[in-house]
C-alpha cells in the first residue's frame, strides 16, 4: 500500500511538472513571435548598412579612392589585444543556446593565446557572465539584464566604449559573437568581425557599383554611417539574440513536455501493476483465511 502511495504522489509531481512546462511553452511561443517579427524587420537594415560599409571598405583599400583614411577601414597585419563582445541570456531553461556562444568565445581565445594576442571579453547576459567567472577567466565589462529587454540606447552603451578603445589605438579588432535565430526550431552561431570593417569575398573581384567618395562632402556622412552601422549590428545581435533564445527555450520546454508525459505514462503503468498484485494479494489472503477455517 505504501508503494502504491509513493508511486501516485510520483505521478501527481510529474503532471504539475507537465503543467508548468507547457505554460512556459506557450509563454515563449507569444514571445517568440513578437521577437521573430522585430528580429525579420531588423534584419533588412543590418544587411543593408553593412553592405554598404564593406563596398565602401573595398573602394578605399582596394583602390585607395576618395581621399578618405580611416583606422576603420585599415587592414591590420599583426593583432596585440582584441575586443570579444559576446551575447548570451539572462534566463535559463532554454536547452543549449547559451552553450553554442561560450564554445566559440572559448574557441576564440585559445585561437588568440596560441598566437599571443591579449583578449578582452565584454560580456552581455547573465549565464554567460556567470560562466566565465565560474572559469576564473577575466571580464572587461559585464552588462547583466540586457538580454531579456533588448534596447537601442542599450545597445549604444555597450558598443560605445568598445569603438572608442579602438579607435584610440587599444585594441585592433572587435569581434561581435551571438547565437541568432534561424527558424522555429534552429539557431544558428553568428561571427561578426565589425572593425575593422572586412572586405567581403564577392567584392575581390572588380565591383560594378556605381558608388563615388569625395572626402570634402562624404567624411561626415561615413562618421555618421559608420556610427549608425555599429550601433545597429550591436541591437540587431541583442533582439536577434531574444528572438533565438524564445525559440530554443519553446523547443526545449515542449520536449520537457513530451518527457514528462512519457514519465506519467510509465508511472501510471507501474500504479496499475502494483494495484494489481495488491489485489491478488489480499484476495489470497482472504482465500487462505476461509480455507484455515474449515
């Protein structure tokens, strides 16, 4: 009888366990889709502005045009200390997303060590702040509840101080680490090498584009623009960031979910088995009891 106690409270632990994992589920479907939305919108303007930025970086190395020098532009031979900005979440339960991120920052820097250039870690996320001291490796900067409530002027904080140590000569590359959002059910690592700004391979060959610098008019542009494409890579990989992190976190919850109706599928099983033998025990008994009698 006590097992049969002990099997049911199992059984009634697991359902209220089924029950918060499916709320939670759907909390990060509702979520998820307002995040997938801001994420699809932003993606068109973050591809756009870096486009044209590495046009504009293939122009000016490739044909030193425009008068127009800059160290966001300059290809560096020989690194000595370089910006990692990572993003992971400020929340758990969401299965291996932050694991993807800390396996490429650990990647990075033993990448880095093995050629001797110093690695500053700038860290966005509660988790993977929480990791890396866990590992006793050092932090430059720890932003902590950003990732849950991405915004813009968050964003401008975070980046600023990165682009200014480099543009003063600190660091010579600032590299930009998230786990974005794919699909419902996917996410995919994304590397971004922000300055200097990189030459991508389809401009190797002669560009066709129509675009023309002249330095009296367009160096203030390029400031303003080139303010504007860091600013914007840094919030698209927070809200980018958000939006993956709901999906991995429904994905996980429903597979929660599924296990856990399995568990009470497999309790219920084992209920029904020990009531039974309990059954077949007592009537024996009572069978053993009036054959004593006779």
């Amino acid at each position: 009888m006590s097992n049969l106690k002990e099997i049911k409270r199992k059984i009634k632990s697991v359902e209220n366990t089924r029950k918060t994992t499916r709320a939670m589920k759907l909390v990060s479907t509702a979520k998820l889709n307002r995040a997938k939305l801001a994420a699809q919108q932003s993606r068109v303007y973050a591809d756009k502005i870096n486009e044209v930025l590495s046009e504009i970086s293939y122009k000016i190395n490739q044909y030193k045009i425009g008068g127009i020098e800059s160290r966001f532009f300059e290809e560096i031979s020989t690194l000595e200390k370089v910006d990692i900005v990572f993003v992971t979440a400020d929340k758990g339960l969401c299965g291996g997303f932050n694991i993807q991120t800390i396996k490429e920052v650990n990647r990075l820097l033993e990448e880095y060590k093995s050629k001797k250039v110093k690695v500053r870690l700038r860290g966005v996320g509660k988790k993977g702040i929480a990791f890396f001291k866990f590992q006793d490796i050092e932090l430059h900067c720890e932003y902590a509840g950003v990732s849950s409530a991405p915004t813009y002027e968050k964003a401008q904080d975070i980046i600023s101080e990165a682009i200014d140590d480099f543009m003063n000569g600190v660091t010579d590359k600032v590299i930009l680490i998230h786990n974005g959002y794919l699909n419902m059910i996917s996410q995919e690592l994304k590397v971004n090498h922000i300055v200097p700004v990189s030459v991508p391979r389809e401009y190797e060959s002669d560009s066709k584009s129509l675009m023309e610098l002249e330095p009296e008019e367009d160096e203030t542009i390029l400031e303003s623009l080139m303010k504007k494409y860091f600013e914007y890579n840094m919030y698209y990989s927070l809200i980018d960031s958000l939006a993956a992190e709901h999906s991995a976190r429904m994905q996980a919850m429903e597979n929660a979910t599924n296990n856990a109706t399995e568990r009470v599928d497999m309790l219920t099983l084992s209920y029904n088995k020990a009531r039974q033998e309990s059954i077949t025990t007592e009537l024996i008994e009572i069978i053993s009891g009036v054959e004593s009698m006779k």
